[in-house]
C-alpha cells in the first residue's frame, strides 16, 4: 500500500569523474510535495538528473517499486538557448510524445490537447510566438505546461521561481498546490524562504542528502544537516522561516 | 534584353540555374538547423577538414568529392562525438580539425605529380560547369533530405533544442544527432560544387539570418532562406556572366548585400512604426 514511487538508496552521482552528489537516499511517495534545497553546486540539480536518468549513477541504485513512472521536468531556464527558433506552441507539444515511431507527428487529439492546456495557462494569445519573445514568467509557464502536458505521476521543477515576478510566483504556487493532489512534486531551490510555505517535506542536498521531514526548518538544524543557505536573502522580511516556525 | 534570353540557350547555363537552386533549397533546410543550433563554427571545421580529403583522393587518383565527402562526415560524427563527452575543448577540437584538414590537402595536392587543374574549382567553387550527373546527385540528395525533415521534424528540432528533455521523453537523441552530422557534412561537400570550400559556409548562413529577420520561427524560416538563397544565387549567377567575374564570389557578395539592404528597410520600417503612434499619442 504504502510503497513509494521512487526509492533512491545510497546513490552517488556527478559529472564525468567528478562527484558531486555521495551517498545520498531518498523515498518519493506518490503525494510527495519535497523542497529541495541546498547551496550552489551542492548537487540539487545532480540528484534531480539522476532521477530523470539523464546523469550518470556511479554507485546505488534508485528503483521505482510502482513501475517506471511518467516524469514531467521542468530545467533551469538559464540552461535553456532563449533565442532558439521554437514557438511556445512547438515547445509544449515537445512534451507529448510520438505515437507513430516512424511518422512522429502529433495525432490530431494530441494537437487539441496543446491547444487546451495553452488555454487554461492563459498562452494561446501567445502559442504562435517563438520562445524569445516572451517574459520570463510566461517563459516559466510555458516550460511548466509542457513538463505537464503529459500527466506525469513525478513531476520535477528545477529552479521555477527564477526570472518572474511576485504576482507569477503566486500564480505558480497555486497551480502547483494543485497538482499536487495529482502528482508528486520535487522543487529544488536555493530559496527555502519563498518554497517553505508551499512544499510538505524538505531535502536538503550538500553533497550529502538530510531528510527533514517537515516544512519547518531553522538555521540550527540546517547547520547540523552542513546545508548553508542564506535564510535572510529576503529583503524586507528576514528569518521568515523561522518566524513561521515559531508561530506554530 | 535578347541578349539575357539566349544564354538560356546554353545547357551549362541551365544546369548552373537549376543547380543553384536545389543548392538554395538544401543549404536553407540544413542552414536553418546550424544556425539554430549555433553549430556554424562546427560546420566550418567539416568544410575545411573536407579539403584533406580532396588532395588524398587526388593524389591516390579517386574522385576528389568522395574523398572529401568522406573526410567531412568522418570530421562531423567525430566533432559530435567529442562535444557529447564534453571533457575536451570543443572549439579547440574544431580549429585543429580544421587547418590539420587543410594542411593534409595541401601536402597531397603538392605531392601529385602534374597538374591539378580542379583545384581552383573545390576552394571557389564553379557552378557554370556543373553536369548533369552532378545535378540529379544534387537534387537526389535535396530530396532525401526535405523527406527527412519533413517525417522527423519534431525529434529533429527537439532533440537540436533541448537533448536533455528528449532524452526523457524517448528520443533517440544520438541517432538525430549523429544523422544530422552526417546530413550536414554532405550537403556541405554537395555545395562546395557551386560556391567552393572558402564560400561554402556562407550559403548555409546568410539566407537564414535573412529569413530570421522576418520570423523566429524554424518551420517558417526554411522557406524564406531558401527564397533568399534562391533570389541569391540567381541574381548572382546572371551577374557574375554579364560582368564576366567569378560565379560563387559574386553570390557571396550577393547574398551579403541583400542581408544588409534587408536588414536596413526591417529597421527603417520599426523606427517608422515606433514613431507612428508616437505622434499620435503626443498630438
């Protein structure tokens, strides 16, 4: 009953013979909301990669105990060549896959359902507009919807709220409180501040993986977890988490 | 004007029309895809690694463009596969390519005894002498490749724009990859026929960033280069026969002035547009 949907044991990982992620494990069950966090190169987006199956795993192994499941994933959008000549209507429709090996076009259903989920993401006025031209919340949007489009049972953001601005950022948050209740979500970021609200559970990657099974988390115990973040990155509002904290 | 009429008479003269352009058509399929992907540099070390190619098969008496072909698609899967392991400098990688190719050509063309008198021909290209055996390998292989993009236009732009998501999604990502590299260093060999290796590069992008003026998008950029690239090398052909000057220079330089001249009415148009409701809104 209670199995997970990807069980991550003792995995390292990194780039060609670098390490960048040791020994780290992890259970990812089905309504899972985890934060991600950790500091620059600790190995956030290594652990996210390996899950896709698009970075090599040195040592460990990572099962899916329910079955390979559908994964939708969402890239840094700094990694990602803005200019390339894609329009927002071709990169969602990236996300489907083909049913026709040798023809691989999209199936008119498949077609329509682009055009329904650019609706309901407010895009269509922009789906004949190439990747370039947009903003960059509705860049993030875009990507999100094609991470989406084909009902992933894991979904997995990398960095999603980069480049937008704070009434996107509260729109994101919404659809994502929203899928959850359809999917697993794992959010890496490297602002707890904003993501502690929203997310159920925290991870915290430093080469080595902390569990923290609560999205309450204090300088103190990210200390023991040897997982430097800056908690105080938020303007106006420092130590936001842990007032929150301490409210509850 | 009965003078611009008959030299459709001549069969060379036709044939150097009909080669320019199925030449356009095929340079602005492929052109599309490297300038998309930012690979120009690349292709420019498969071009001039070809000539290594051209003076070993001379040397060895073979039929140059096989041996240039060849060498190009050796050179192209090889850039692949070294920018997919990513530990070595790609760019570096390609500049060694690229003269070490040039060097071999050179040190081969030399140690032919007699003379070679195609040389001329593959470094600028002379599209008024081309075959008609040559013309139907050209327009074979433009017609391949257009299947091609047309059945695998969704993986093909996917797997240029984000390899990592199409890796997740299933594509074969390596196969596109590589099919590509090979289509890229043979419709560069195929060209080389018409503008020559020094020229060759520029047919694959200057009619595409022409195009981009007008759209960003892939699909709708292929037709318009290939129209620049058609109009191009046209107008190209007829004046380097009324001005009796090379055929593949004088596309070039052609083809560079269109972009400009393009260029120069996109913007006067956008400054035109900008001020428009402009002086509106302030009347």
């Amino acid at each position: 009953m209670n199995q997970p949907l990807v069980k991550i044991e003792h995995i390292s990982s990194g780039y060609f013979s670098e390490t960048v992620l040791k020994d780290a494990s992890l259970n990812i069950y089905p309504n899972d909301f985890i934060g991600i966090i950790g500091p620059n190169g600790g190995g956030k987006t290594t652990l996210v990669k390996t899950i896709l199956g698009i970075q090599p795993l040195f040592t460990g192994k990572i099962t899916f105990p329910l079955g390979r499941p559908a994964m939708g994933y969402l890239p840094q959008i700094s990694q990602i060549d803005k200019s390339f000549p894609i329009t927002v209507r071709e990169l969602v429709g990236s996300g489907l896959g083909a049913k026709r090996k040798w023809f691989p076009h999209l199936l008119k259903s498949q077609k329509t359902q682009v055009e329904k989920l650019l609706g309901e993401a407010g895009l269509l006025p922009l789906a004949s507009r190439p990747i370039g031209e947009l903003s960059g919340g509705q860049i993030q949007k875009a990507f999100l919807c094609r991470a989406i489009i084909n009902n992933p049972s894991l979904l997995i953001l990398d960095e999603p709220n980069t480049f937008v601005d704070k009434s996107f950022e509260k729109e994101l948050y919404r659809w994502l409180e929203e899928l959850n209740r359809k999917m697993a979500i794992l959010l890496v970021s490297h602002d707890i501040g904003t993501i502690s609200p929203m997310v159920k559970t925290i991870a915290c990657v430093n080469v080595n993986l902390h569990y923290h099974p609560s999205n309450q988390i204090t300088e103190d115990i990210l200390k023991v977890y040897n997982c430097p973040v800056d908690l105080i990155a938020h303007g106006s509002v420092p130590h936001r988490v842990l007032k929150e904290h301490d409210h509850e | 004007m009965s003078e611009f009429f008959s030299i459709f008479e001549y069969a060379f003269f036709r044939n150097a029309i009909a080669s320019a352009l199925l030449t356009s058509v095929l340079a602005a399929m492929v052109g599309t895809y490297i300038v998309s992907r930012k690979i120009v540099f690349i292709s420019g070390g498969i071009t001039h690694a070809s000539f290594g190619g051209i003076g070993m098969a001379y040397f060895l008496g073979l039929n140059p463009f096989l041996g240039a072909a060849i060498f190009a698609v050796f050179s192209a899967t090889g850039i692949e596969w070294i920018s997919k392991k990513g530990n070595v400098r790609e760019d570096s990688a390609i500049a060694i390519l690229w003269s070490l190719g040039m060097a071999v050509g050179i040190i081969f063309v030399f140690m032919t005894p007699g003379y070679t008198p195609d040389l001329m021909t593959f470094l600028f290209g002379n599209i008024l002498s081309v075959t008609m055996a040559e013309l139907i390998l050209l327009a074979a292989f433009c017609l391949l490749t257009a299947l091609f993009f047309w059945i695998f236009y969704r993986p093909l732009l996917h797997t240029a724009f984000d390899p990592e998501f199409s890796q997740i999604m299933g594509i074969p990502v390596a196969f596109f990859r590589y099919a590509m590299a090979v289509i890229i260093a043979l419709s560069i060999v195929i060209s080389i026929r018409a503008v020559g290796i020094i020229l060759v590069l520029s047919l694959f992008t200057i009619p595409q960033i022409t195009a981009m003026l007008f759209t960003r998008d892939f699909r709708k950029i292929i037709p318009l280069a290939a129209f620049w690239a058609a109009l191009g090398s046209v107008m190209g052909i007829f004046l380097s026969y009324f001005l009796n000057i090379p055929a593949g220079a004088t596309i070039i330089c052609y083809l560079t002035l269109q972009f400009l001249l393009v260029k120069l009415f996109v913007i006067s148009k956008d400054a035109l547009k900008r001020q428009g409701p402009g002086k509106v809104h302030k009347g």
